[in-house]
C-alpha cells in the first residue's frame, strides 16, 4: 500500500481503524519546534464526535512520542509518534460484506484477504488523528514564520455560512457563525433521525504566507495542498479562491487587480485565493474541501457478499457520523500546515 508522502517531509502511516495501534513517522521535521502538548489535545478534541449528533465512536486518542524530542522540543531526528485504539468492536463487520460508498469492493479485489475489513482498516478516517498531531506540530514549526492558519465549516447541506472577506480577515476570529450553525445542526439532525447522511464543506485559510512560496510543475502550492487534503477519507474536491462559476465567469470579473499604494503592492480582490500559477502571492490563502456524505448509514441498502457471490440487502451497524465534515475542520487546517510547512522547508534548502 502506498502509506507514504515524500517530500522534503517524508510522512509514513502503519496501522489501522481496529488495530491496538497507529503511528505516524515523520523524517524531515525541523529541530527545535515546541511541543505544545495542550494545543494538540485541543485539537484531537475538535475533531471528536459530537455525541449528540452521531454515535461515531470515541477513543481517548491517547498519543506516545517514541522518538524526536529532547526537553519538549523536536530534535531533528526521526519522528514517531504512536497513538492506542481502545474502543473500538470489530463484531460488526463481516468478511466479504461490502458496504456501498466504502473502499471495500475496490480493495477485495486488489488485496483478497490481505484487506482488512474491519472498520475500514487503513481506508478509515480513524488514521486522521495522526495528522492531526502532525498538523498542530505543523503549525508550530510555522510560528516562526509568521503564519496562521483557521477554518470554519462553509456549508452543511443547504446552510451556508456568513459569506468571508479574504481582504479583511482577522484570522484569529474565523469561526462558524452560531446561527448558522445552530440550523447546521438541524440538518444534521434531520438526516441521523432519517438513518441517513449528509455533505458539507470546509474552508481554512492560512494568514501570512511569504510571497513566492511555493515551486512550480509538480511543486506549486495547489498541487501539493490538494494532494494532502485528498487523503483525507471523504474527501471529493478541493478548490481555492472566492467560490465562483469559473466556467462562465470571465477574466475582467475573476483577476485580481493591483496598484501600487505607498510603493507596496496591494491586489484589489482575492478571487484567486493567495495563489497565483503555484506561488503564493502575499494574499490569504483559502481553500474549501467539499467532503461526501457519510457511507455508512442505517438504511436498507443493496449490496453484495462478494466471498459468496450473493445480492443481499445490507443494514450497517457500528459507529458512524451522520456528517464527516462537521468535524473535519481541524483535519483540513492541519494538512494545509503541513503542505506549507514542507514549501517551506523547501525554500530552505
């Protein structure tokens, strides 16, 4: 399996949703970065579930650093860190029972009975707790850079968020409106108590990105951003700059406009969202994650046993989100810390 992302970062994942344990394994990673223990426990905690709007399953997501720190901060050295599973049921799920809107029929024919099925095995969205470990190491290490990065969920089903100035941001007060998340909740709500799923969208900005960062072909900023954030599991598309119909939007609307104010350069609009041909521009960057519906949902649905060749009507238990995104905020926000923060590194070679 390709478990691995190489870059000036090299991130390597072992583990799976029902094993005891997961690691992340990082080379690469800058010496001297501190270890905030407390915003890292802040942050797996915001990407927990909301009990009263699934029964997705709760871990303590108690996390080990093996090696890489002295005295609280990163040495340079290899990287690991370990995380326990501990509650999690494997009695519901069955060998050779594939669950529509999963990985699993794809991967009974590419790996037969090296899969894993239990809960999703190395395809779950469990694994995204390392990355948020990672990620919040991530934005540590860009402090010293003067970058910040936040998000807030853009759309639940129908309801969207208070529209965002990616002029005028203040990013230290990004958030969901309460309003608009009090009705978020509704449909979420709405389609649990349905035995079904539903979509959202995520955005994350990051403030304070050097101009120039970023490399272009297979470097440039969007290529490796949405790289990351694809393997983020439910993940569909990933787009940057004000959400507008590019296809039939025309340039004099959509390019950013510039003039010279006190001899600095000031763009008069952000529609390109901080990134221009790979590079970052010196504009707030913002990209939005469109996550799928859940797979997993309590309704009837048709499927097969594939061991057995049989049609069957197929009822899914365990845990489940009735929405993914609703808690994937921190997840986006840390795989933009780390495509940055790998730029970055780059810039330093």
């Amino acid at each position: 399996m390709s478990n691995e992302f190489r870059s000036n970062l090299v991130i390597k994942l072992k583990g799976a949703s029902h094993k005891k344990t997961m690691q992340i394994i990082v080379n690469g990673f800058p010496k001297g970065v501190l270890v905030n223990l407390d915003a890292i426990k802040y942050a797996l905690f915001r990407r927990s579930p909301d009990k009263e709007l699934s029964n997705a399953r709760i871990e303590e997501d108690e996390f080990i650093f093996k090696s890489g720190l002295d005295n609280n901060y990163t040495d340079g050295k290899k990287l690991i860190i370990e995380v326990k599973n501990k509650n999690f049921n494997s009695k519901s799920y069955h060998k050779g029972i594939v669950r529509p809107g999963h990985a699993d029929y794809p991967a009974y024919i590419k790996y037969g009975d090296k899969y894993d099925y239990r809960g999703g095995g190395e395809f779950s969205g469990r694994l995204s707790v390392l990355y948020v470990i990672l990620g919040e190491l991530a934005k540590s290490a860009l402090n010293q850079y003067g970058v910040k990065i936040a998000s807030h969920l853009y759309q639940i089903g129908s309801v969207l968020d208070n529209p965002v100035d990616y002029k005028n941001l203040d990013i230290n007060k990004l958030y969901t409106n309460q309003e608009k998340l009090a009705l978020m909740k509704e449909e979420i709500g709405i389609a649990n108590s349905n035995g079904d799923s539903i979509g959202g969208i995520v955005e994350a900005i990051a403030a304070g990105v050097k101009i120039g960062l970023g490399e272009n072909y297979f470097g440039g900023l969007e290529s490796k951003i949405s790289y990351l954030m694809f393997t983020i599991p439910g993940a569909k598309s990933v787009s940057f700059g004000k959400d507008l119909d590019l296809a039939i939007d025309k340039g004099s609307n959509y390019n950013d406009q510039m003039k010279y104010v006190d001899n600095k350069v000031e763009f008069l609009s952000n529609n390109a969202g901080g990134i221009n041909g790979g590079l970052a521009n010196g504009e707030n960057i913002v990209v939005r994650v469109t996550f799928r519906p859940t797979a997993s949902i309590s309704k009837t649905q048709k499927s097969i046993d594939i061991i057995n060749k049989e049609n069957i009507d197929l009822n899914i238990k365990g845990n489940h989100d009735a929405c993914f995104a609703y808690r994937c905020g921190v997840i986006v926000e840390s795989m933009l810390a780390i495509a940055l923060l790998d730029s970055y590194l780059e810039e330093g070679k």
